[in-house]
C-alpha cells in the first residue's frame, strides 16, 4: 500500500468519509439480517457505497482498499440485476460482508497509524468470488461490472492539442472552451480521476461534459483516458485561467491544455450549433461522429453521474449550490473552546478591575452587560458546535450484539432511544469504551440462553436497552437488561475471597455490593473467554466516566435484570460555580453538586461521634461533616461551626456536608488543568479537580465533589 502523511488534509478526508460509510454500512446489514433480506433500496445504498470506496481508494494509490471493496461490489451488480439472486447466497453473504468491512476497518486503522496490522486481502476475496459464481451457476471468477474495453469499445484515436483548425484554442466558441487532460502515467484509475475532476469542476461552471461521459461507471475507460486523454468541454461565468488552474492543479493531473473544437469533435464530441445562440444539448450520437468509434456507453444500472451529460443553457442549467456543510478538525474546534475560555476570563478581569471600585459609572457598566450578552451568546454557538448526537455511538453498539450472540449462541436485541441527544465531542468519544464494556457485559453475564429464558418463562430473545436523555444540564444514560440480574451472595463471596471487605459484612448495603463489580481484578466468571474473566472492563467503565466528570450507579433485581445509570456534564470547558472562602483562599464548587447552603444555629444540629468524626443533622437526616480548613491545613479566624456556612454537596447517590467561611457568589469559570509537574501529589484525590483565573487576576482552586465524598469514605 502506498504511504500518505497521515496529517494531509486529503488523508483525513478519505479516513471520516470511508468511516461514515462504513458505519452506515453496519446498520443496513445488522437491520437486514435481521430481517432476513436486503431490500432493492438497501442493495442500491449498498453498492453505492462500495463504489464510493473503491474511488476513494483507487484516487488515493490504495489498491488493497480498491480490490476488496471492488468484489463487494461486483456481488452487489448482481443483486441490482437479479435481487432473486440473494436466495442463493443468503447463507454466507451476511458473514462475509462483515468481515469484508472489518477488513478495510482495519486497513483504515493502519493508515491512521493504530495498532493494527496489514492483513491479507486474498483469502477474503476469494470466498466472496465463490459465492459471485454460485449465483452465476459458473466456477469463474466474479463478471466485471462492465464489459472489458477490448471487447466493448474500441479506443478512439490519438487526438493531439495541435490538430489543424481555424479555430484558435484560446478562443471560446459562444462562451465554451474546451481542454484535453493527461493523468500521470502511474495514477492508474483514470476513470476514477476524471470523476473526481468533474466533481471538482461543477462548482464552477455552468455547463459541463466530458468525453468520455460519466466515466466514473466503467472501468475499461481507464485505458482509453490513459492513451488519449480526457476530454471536457465546459462553459463558466469565472475566467478561463481560473478554471484552468483549478484542473491543473487536481490531484494526479500531468497536463491540462485548451484545445479547439475541432479537436474536441474528432475525440467524438459533438460540434456547437451555429445557427443557435446557444449550443443545442449534445445527442449520444452526433453526425459528425457517427463514422468513428463510439465512446463506451455506462454500465447499466449505474449511479447517475455527476457531470451533466450534455451542455446546456446557463438559464437551464443553473451554477450547482455548493454544499453548506464543512468538516472541521477537532484541534481547531478545541482551540476555539480555548480561545472562548481565556474571552469569558478576560471580560471577568475587566469587570472585576479593583481600578473601578467605588465608582460610579453608568456607561461603563452598560457597556459591561452588553459584552457579557454577546459573550454568552458566542459562548453557546462555540459549545453548540462541538455538540454531537449520540446515535453514532449508540448504533455502534449493534454491531457488538450482532457478533457476540453469534458466538455465545445467544438471541439478544438492542432497543435504543434519544439517540439524537447532543453531548460535547470529547465527552463523546470517551463513553465509547464504557458502553461496549457494558453491552459485552449485559451480553455475556445477564442475558441468559434462550433455553434458560424459555424455562423462567421469560420471552426467548433477551433485551438490551441503551437510553439518553438531557436533564437538568446533564445527560442521563441508561443501559439495562431483561437478564439474571446480580447475585449479591456470589458478590460478597468473591469479594471476600479476594479481600475487598472494609468492614463487616452485615453492614454493606446492596448497592454497595452491587459496587464490588466496578473494581479492579473483580469478575464472577470461572472461566476465561474472550469476551470477559479477566476482571478487566467495568473497572475501566468507572474511570473513564469520571475521567469525564460523571458517575455511575447499578440498580439490580434477580432474575428481573439489571440497569445502569450514567450522568455526565454537558461540558467540560465552562462551568458555572460558586466562589467560597476559607481563610484567604478562595475555592470554585460546581453549582451543580450543591444541594443547599445553610447556616447552623442550634447546638442539636452538630452531632460528636465517638470516633471523633462530626455530623450534621438536616431535616431529620444525618450527614458527615468536612472542615475545610483542617483538609487543607488553612489559617483561618473562623473556625466555630456558628460563625462559618455549611454546604451540602451531593454527588450521584452520596452527600456530605463540608464547611467554609463564606459564600463570595456564583461566577462563571473557565477549567484549567493543574500543571504535569503537580500530578505526582494526586491532588485530584484530595478533592481538587483543576483551577481557574478570578476576575482580581487570583487563582481559584476547583473542587471536586466525588473525590471529597470519596474522601469521607476513608
């Protein structure tokens, strides 16, 4: 395979495009599978996919690529002709599609630089050319889409840039120019490539075609574009040099020369009507080239091509819209939510300037709340940006079911809902891991053999519900199961064996065994397969969610099924906190892990336990008390519990109450990272979780309510 930079613009194109494909090639399988049939539709959808691959690679030197997804396409000719043909193959065909998109998966992660390895193509192709003769009823190797060049058209001559003519190339002729284009000579595909020059071409012009015509829909042109060229006759309301300079600078192209129309009609187009102000649409088989060879005709069945075939009227042929649709990189995107970052902290600079004390100004101050509108304005375009739906990552999960029942002979179905709820672009890629763990988990423990289902009197095909929602400012994401259910003696038991057990057993809760499943090393299975027993992947599930500023609970019921819960943050750039005080230290908590302030007034509501450890008694409840002061080492002259403010913070299904000076006021931060050098203390276990810039120019430390509420627990 040839080797591109992965940094190109061109590479990363080709990678989220094939990778679009490739997804929406998944669902159509798994939903026909299912359904037991491919639809004309779906066969058509399917076969313009692979066609659009093929061309991509091809374009890009990958034949490896080009060939698999050539042979998919090939049986993919056959069922757009004869759909009764599926019968045939219906057996084998599903695998074989899968592992011929896991194929070129693979290819795709190699190029990116993944841990994949190159694999042989061979192997795969072949079984996919048996299966193209079964249904022929031949033992020959898969038809060509189209009949070979040899044997369908015959090349037309070599015609030069310099064939004799009155005409001057420089000249249009009633606003049309026409140009014959040359392909380097190791390009191969040039019927690929003189698509992909059409394509590039449409936007700016208002008629265009080409000889040959639609070359994208047959192979065999390759070799007559190869030996004479491509041939294109357009008409365009910018200047002919820029047009020019657009073709000539298009991927593999040697040269690109005007020509006359002379020369253009001894290629076998068609000539310019003189008697019409405009050029009358081009026949398929004009006069004047009636005595030479025509040129190939498309396959039949083929995709429309994108050049329009004859050249039209500007009134009727109208300049094509361009696509209003961009694809971006991720760092510039990241970049951006910087930029916005450091605009919300310097507008709380200005605004808090201690310049501006004791001054009355009403312009400034005006001027002030109409920054602070077009920030937050500006603010909600940039995170609406990096907002992206989650059934991207949900439809993933499909194909997950799809092979593990395969393998575990097991019947399970995946029903998902709000799939079009958005989330931050980061925060969406890293739950891909948590939920294939989570699915493989369901999978694997909960659901039962549809032997084992139909004696519980259960309906045999299992039940994986994948769910999102937005409330209250966080996303909610359920996943849950119609399976066995946890088994809390089997927990304890494991856990004990183990030596996971803090303190007697009579005293954990069952969500606290429910818990046991999250850590490292834990897994129930006695034996190791592929898919789990190995204790690793829930554990990798919790972390990866409060990696993100999430949290995770289990709620179980025997023989009923299991149901986990994710919420996670819309965001993690910006948040909204507020400011307290502790001594002279000012710390940042998130808005949303507070529960209530409240200042204490009577003695009855501080409780002394008998290990030392302090309590405080809210609305007939109990909840532990954090000094924040004594945490953190900090002078401070409010130290008696009367004078201060406690905080109630909550976080999943935890709370505890922490004590402070003051409250300052809600404010609007920016989340800094703590510097790499400080990683080594684990500040983040005491509490913190990143800072942030004050208005005075101050650092403000932010604080994590699950690492406090964790801090409790020691």
């Amino acid at each position: 395979m040839s080797t591109i930079d992965p940094n190109m613009e061109l590479m990363a194109g080709f990678i989220e495009e094939n990778t679009l494909l490739l997804d929406t090639l998944d669902e159509i399988m798994i939903e026909s599978e299912k359904s037991k049939n491919i639809s004309e539709k779906n066969i058509s959808e399917i076969f313009r996919i692979m066609h659009t691959i093929k061309g991509n690679s091809g374009m890009m030197g990958f034949e490896t690529l080009a060939n698999m997804a050539h042979a998919v396409e090939d049986v993919f000719f056959i069922f757009r002709e004869d759909p009764s043909k599926l019968s045939i193959v219906q057996d084998s065909i599903f695998d074989l599609l899968f592992q011929a998109s896991d194929f070129i998966k693979n290819e795709m992660d190699v190029l990116q630089g993944g841990s994949a390895e190159h694999q042989d193509p061979q192997p795969l192709i072949r079984q996919i050319e048996e299966q193209v003769a079964r249904m022929n009823g031949t033992a020959a190797s898969a038809p060509a889409a189209a009949p070979a060049a040899s044997a369908s058209t015959p090349a037309a001559a070599p015609v030069a840039s310099g064939v004799d003519s009155q005409a001057d190339p420089t000249h249009s002729v009633d606003g049309y120019y026409h140009v014959q284009v040359f392909f380097e000579e190791e390009s191969r595909m040039e019927n690929l490539r003189a698509f992909m020059l059409l394509s590039q071409l449409k936007d700016w012009c208002d008629a265009l075609e080409s000889i040959p015509n639609a070359p994208e829909t047959d192979s065999s042109l390759s070799a007559q574009i190869s030996s004479n060229g491509f041939f294109i006759r357009f008409k365009s309301s910018a200047s002919v040099e820029d047009v020019m300079e657009v073709i000539r600078n298009t991927v593999e192209v040697k040269t690109a020369e005007l020509i006359n129309e002379a020369a253009y009609v001894a290629a076998g187009g068609a000539p310019l009507p003189k008697s019409e102000p405009e050029p009358a649409p081009v026949q398929e088989a004009p006069p004047a080239a009636q005595a030479r060879p025509e040129p190939a005709a498309p396959a039949p069945a083929a995709p429309a091509p994108v050049s329009s075939a004859p050249a039209a009227p500007a009134a009727a042929a109208p300049k094509a819209v361009k696509q209003n649709l961009i694809s971006v990189n991720q760092i510039k995107l990241d970049h951006l939510m910087d930029l916005m970052g450091e605009i919300v902290t310097a507008e709380s600079i200005v605004a808090s300037n201690p310049d501006l004390k004791g001054l009355t100004l009403d312009n400034f101050n005006k001027s002030m709340r109409e920054l602070r509108k077009l920030t937050d304005e500006l603010q909600d375009v940039v995170m609406s940006i990096r907002m992206v739906p989650l059934s991207g990552t949900f439809q993933k999960m499909n194909r997950i079911i799809r092979d593990m029942c395969k393998k575990l002979d097991k019947d399970v179905e995946l029903e998902t809902f709000g799939g079009d709820t958005e989330v931050d672009k980061t925060i969406n890629d890293s739950l891909a891991d948590p939920f294939m763990h989570m699915i493989r988990n369901s999978v694997d423990h909960a659901i039962e053999t549809p032997e084992e289902r139909q004696a519980l009197g259960k309906p045999v095909t299992g039940k994986v519900t994948l769910s999102a929602q937005n409330i209250g400012g966080e996303i909610v994401i359920t996943i849950a199961d119609d399976g066995c259910g946890l088994d809390t003696s089997k927990l304890m038991a494991k856990a004990k064996s183990q030596g996971l057990l803090t303190k007697p057993e009579s005293e954990y809760t069952e969500k606290e065994i429910f818990n046991f499943i999250m850590m490292a090393g834990f897994s129930t299975n006695t034996q190791v397969t592929e898919f789990s027993g190995r204790g690793v992947g829930m554990d990798v599930v919790r972390k990866n969610i409060e990696k993100v500023g999430g949290t995770i609970t289990i709620d179980s019921k025997k023989n009923v099924g299991t149901t986990f819960t994710i919420k996670i943050p819309l965001t993690l750039a910006i948040i909204d906190g507020m400011e307290i005080s502790v001594g002279k230290t000012i710390f940042t908590l998130p808005i949303n892990s507070i529960e209530r302030s409240i200042k204490i007034t009577s003695e009855d509501q501080l409780i002394h336990n008998t290990d030392g450890t302090e309590m405080i008694m809210l609305y007939g409840q109990c909840y532990p008390l954090i000094r924040l002061h004594e945490l953190y080492g900090i002078d401070t002259p409010v130290t008696d519990i009367y004078d201060g403010i406690v905080i109630l913070i909550e976080y999943g299904e935890k709370e505890c109450c922490i004590f402070a000076d003051e409250l300052i006021g809600e404010q609007q931060v920016v989340v800094k990272p703590f510097p790499q050098f400080l990683s080594k203390y684990d500040i983040k276990g005491y509490g913190l979780s990143g800072c942030t810039i004050l208005g005075d120019g101050n650092i403000s430390l932010i604080m994590d309510a699950n690492s406090l509420l964790h801090l409790n627990e020691r």
